[in-house]
C-alpha cells in the first residue's frame, strides 16, 4: 500500500484482495473508488498549510517574504529546542477525532518564546496530527509501504517535508508532476481511451509511463526522530485528552516533560 498526501487530504491504495474493514475515524473507504481492484481510503486534516497562514499573515502580518524568513529560523533549530507543543486543531479534528468543535492550542510558551518558535511548532503539530492518521491505519492491518507527497508546500518547504520525515519516521518522497490531480485525470483519460486511441490499455502500463517522483526525498535523522517520539507520546496525551479519547492522561506534567526534552 503507499500513501499519498496533498497539504490537508491523505489518500491510500490497497489490493482489494485484503479485504479492509471498517477503521474508526476514518471516514471514506472504497472498493474501486481510486483505482479498479483497490480501496481507496481517505482521510485527512482539516487545516494545514491555513494554520501556518494565520499564524505568518493573520496573526504576525507578514507575507511570502515572512513565510521564507520564519522557514530559514525554523530550520535551524533542534527538535524540542523551543519547549513548544501544539495541537492542529484551528479548523477543528476530521481523522482521527471527526470533531468540528475541537480547537487550536499552543503550550509551553515563555517570555522568549519566538515568532520562529511557534511556527515551527505548528508544523510540527501538523506532522503530529499525520502521523496519527497513518499509525491508525497500520492498526488496523493496512501496512504503508511509502508516502509520496503533492501540492504547493510540498514543493516549496523542505523545512517542512524535513519535519515530517523525522515526526513520522519515513521517507518523504515528491511526485514528479506538480499538478498531481491533473495528471491524475489525464491518466484515467488515457485508460479510457485505450492504446488504440493513443491511451493505455491498463492502469499500471499509464501509471509507468505517465508518473514519476523526484529524485530529490527527505530521510528521517535517527536523532530527530527519537526526540520527535518523545514529543508526540506528548501530543497524543494531550490529543487524546482534550478530544475526548482519555480522561486519565497526567498532564500536570506536561510542561515540565517539555523543558526536559530540551537540548
């Protein structure tokens, strides 16, 4: 199975042959409905590259030269420098929790806390959050062989893709067209026509022909993802406990686990 994610909406392929069940929280899976003989399963989150738009144009007042300048101090830090953590939740939950309601939030925050600090923790929260989708999807017996991303951030922050990498522990691959649905649609156009039309026949023979990735790819950094580990056995405390999944989560603890995990 492989993953493939736009800025906000996750969506997976397996054989139709395993035969998936149902997977609480996720709200969309169908035999065929990507590709005939596979499931189609999507999820997804409701705000991602929209947090960071609120925080550098909303909330700082800044443009596309404060997007690259936050990006360049963002890159430079070490995971758990800033004794941040955030929830992605500005546009509320829809994988895992599927609640509207739900809320933004950012801890940690001290007299030096930077404008930096806090973008990098939003993105940070925003690989939280996938990682959570993709670790419940592997709970349920759907294993993901590799994750290829698409869309405008994709293209346009490694800083961002670099964080992903070292939150989710894998590989983050680029597709090699930066009009991904498009080329989708052009694909299932040439299956439709067929070869004799000047199509394809099947969808693996368009899928070689007409697909690629980059060769550029962001590898986890062992480092960075086991303190990134730490962090998000955090986050999932407290994701679980303000949406509603535990009531037992000590978070009296919380801030101060944030300050020991700083460098």
């Amino acid at each position: 199975m492989k993953i493939i994610g736009t800025s906000t909406c996750d969506c997976a392929i397996a054989p139709a042959s395993d035969r998936i069940g149902d997977i609480p929280g996720i709200c969309g899976i169908v035999n065929g409905s990507i590709l005939p003989g596979y499931y189609g399963i999507e999820a997804g989150q409701s705000a991602v590259g929209d947090i960071l738009k609120w925080w550098v144009e909303g909330v700082c007042q800044g443009g596309a030269a404060l997007h690259d300048e936050l990006s360049r101090e963002a890159g430079a830090m070490q995971p758990g420098a800033s004794g941040l953590m955030a929830l992605d939740w500005n546009n509320g939950n829809r994988t895992i929790l599927v609640d509207p309601k739900l809320t933004g939030l950012i801890l940690g925050q001290t007299l030096r806390t930077t404008r930096a600090e806090i973008y990098r923790a939003l993105i940070e929260a925003t690989a939280y959050g996938a990682r959570a989708i993709i670790e419940r999807i592997r709970e349920y017996g759907v294993p993901i062989d590799r994750v290829v991303c698409c869309g405008g951030i994709a293209g346009k922050n490694d800083v961002f893709l670099q964080i992903y990498a070292d939150v989710i522990g894998q590989p983050m691959l680029l597709a090699g067209s930066s009009q991904a649905p498009a080329l989708g649609a052009a694909l299932s156009a040439a299956v439709t026509a067929g070869a004799a039309a000047g199509g394809y026949d099947d969808w693996a023979e368009a899928q070689r022909r007409m697909t690629s990735l980059e060769d550029k790819r962001f590898t986890p950094r062992p480092e960075a993802h086991a303190v990134y580990n730490e962090l998000y056995a955090i986050y999932r405390a407290l994701h679980d406990t303000f949406g509603g999944v535990s009531k037992s989560a000590d978070l009296g603890s919380v801030m101060k686990r944030l300050l020991a995990i700083r460098p």
